[in-house]
C-alpha cells in the first residue's frame, strides 16, 4: 500500500523536518497513489513544505477491537517525552455503516497520522468526525490529521484551547522535540455541544454529553451501546489529574453509574467495567476532599498542606509525584471558599 507524504521543515530550523502523511491518497500502487496528489491538501504552519510524493504505508498506531464497532489504542502511562513522542492517552475509533467517529487524537499530528492508517486497516469509510473529549495537550494535537472531519467539542472547548494553546505548544515541543511535533496545530471545534446529543454513522450511534465543571470544564463522554468513552473523566493506574472541580468530578462519577457496563478510560484499561473503574477513582477524590477539608480547618497554608494531601493514596497510581500536589493545589484552591 503506498500513501502521499510531505517533507515538512521547521521554519528557521531547516535541519529539523519530518515527513507527515497527507491523507486520501492511499492506493495499492504506487502510480495509482501518484495519481491522487493533486487532490491532496499540504498542511500550513510554521514550517516550509516540499512537494507531496508517494511512498509505503507508514506506522500504523496499535489498536484492539475491544467491542463490536469499537476499537481503542492505550497510550503509554507516562508523561510525554522524547522516547514515546507524547503517545501518552487512549485513543478509540468508531465504525458505522457509513462513516467513522474518531475519539481523541493524541499530543500531535504524527499520532493523528497513524491513527489514520490504523482506520484504513478496518475500513474505506471516510472519517466525519473527531471527538475531543477535553482541552488537554495529550488529547487534541493530532486532529488535524482528519482535514475533513467534523471536530466536536464542549461548548467551552474552543475558548479554553485558545487560552492556554501557546502554553501547551510550547511544553509539548520541548517534552516530545520539536520533530516530533512538526505539523501539529491547534484543531477548531466545528460542532460545540452544550448538551446531550446523538450522531449517526450508519446503524451505530454514539451519544455525546457534556459535563458540568469536572475533570476539567471541557469534558465531554461518548457513549457506544453499552461501553462508555470516558476521556479522563475516568483514569486507571494513572493519577487522576485535577484541572477542574474535586466536588464536580464526584457528582460526576455518581452520575456515570447508570451511563454503561464498561468503560473506556482516558488513560490505562483498556475496557472495564463500570464498576471497577469507579471504585478508585472515586477513593482518591474523595480522600483528595476529605484530607484538603482537614488541612483547611488546620488554618493550614497551602505550601504546607499540599506536603501530605492524599498522600496515603501514593501507593495507589503511577505518576503520583507528578499529579497529587498539583490536585491539592486545585482542590485547595476550591475548598477554601466552601
């Protein structure tokens, strides 16, 4: 199988390039691929690009049918760095009778690429719509890959992304290198959802709600029969990551037990069961509540507090040294106005 690609150099920094597939060119020839470049659309940026050209099939991203119509990649626990190049969440793609849903898209637009050719590994059907489930980096960087795609969002999604997007670009180019997140850019929310609703792809549905103030205050969930696409409004093994509301996330999650029997979690799992994905998430939370509401009846300060808040549950989840403070941080910040 043989796809279009363009060489994309970084602009002042012609040493540093990488080639990024431009998707809708795959062919089983090599001159039937060339045939399609002038239908291919070359990315813009801060970078210089060449001319399209052909070549083989590139990485194709690991993806486990995990059920019917649904498949799903686990990135790795772990915070973006040079080695997994920002592969660091859960990645899931839907499959209808006529188009295909994609669920996130990972920290740049190399994942969003190999993201594509795993698609094209299942299905011809063309890709009508990307689901971000939150404003966080490691989420949103590789929708650009999906050039006509629907990009669906929370109703906040767009105005928070515009916000902090020169502060995610700039740590994701130094975490993962500034090659491998070449290409990537800030995606536009297409559809904003403020409230529950249902998009068809052909005999499959997936149903999309949005939440009040949570994980974050951009988060929304897709539900696929009965599994649901948590984005990380649920974590496994990863320490939950708070950039919201310590007493909206617990609404949450009492919520979401009548919401499916498995879940998709928005780092680790990969599929679970409603019931074993709630149990811990719901413990720290509420260990995260309790131990802050302490340390403020305490009168203690903060710098003091976050050195012990949550602190029995370090035991618990991996990249506890580089969440838990930054939760207390938030949960304190809340709890001090209760």
């Amino acid at each position: 199988m043989f796809e279009a690609l363009v060489t994309l150099c970084l602009t002042g920094a012609p040493d540093v390039c990488r080639d990024a597939l431009l998707p809708g060119a795959e062919a089983s020839t090599l001159a039937g691929c060339e045939a399609m470049l002038g239908e291919v659309t070359v990315p813009e940026g801060a970078w210089e690009a060449g001319d399209p050209f052909c070549a083989p099939r590139g990485l194709v991203l690991d993806f486990e049918e995990v059920a019917p119509n649904l498949w799903v990649h686990m990135g790795a626990i772990a915070e973006p760095d040079r080695e997994n190049l920002g592969d660091v969440a859960n990645i899931a793609f839907v499959v209808g009778e006529d188009s295909v849903a994609v669920v996130d898209s990972g920290s740049a637009r190399w994942i969003g690429e190999a993201t594509w050719r795993a698609i094209r590994n299942v299905t011809d059907l063309p890709v009508s719509h990307v689901v971000l489930t939150h404003m966080h980096p490691d989420h949103v960087f590789g929708a650009t890959a999906f050039r006509s795609a629907e990009v669906v969002g929370h109703s906040s999604l767009e105005r928070a992304l515009a916000d902090r997007a020169g502060n995610y670009v700039e740590s994701l180019e130094a975490l993962i290198g500034p090659e491998g997140f070449l290409g990537s850019g800030v995606p536009t929310v297409t559809v904003a959802v403020s409230q529950a609703i249902e998009i068809d792809l052909g005999q499959v549905q997936i149903e999309l709600t949005p939440w009040p103030r949570a994980h974050t205050g951009t988060d929304i969930t897709v539900r696929v029969g009965d599994v649901l696409i948590a984005g990380d409004v649920i974590f496994d093994r990863h320490t939950p990551a708070l950039d919201g509301s310590v007493l909206g996330w617990l609404e949450a999650l009492d919520t979401l037990e009548g919401q499916g029997g498995q879940v998709v979690p928005g780092h680790g799992g990969p599929l679970m069961s409603m019931v074993e994905a709630l149990g811990p998430m719901r413990r720290y939370l509420e260990v995260l509540r309790e131990d802050t509401r302490a340390a403020l009846a305490a009168g203690e300060r903060l710098g003091e507090a976050v050195e012990h808040i949550a602190e029995s549950e370090a035991g618990a989840w991996e990249l506890f040294e580089a969440y838990n403070k930054r939760n207390a941080t938030v949960a304190f910040t809340e709890l001090e106005w209760e």
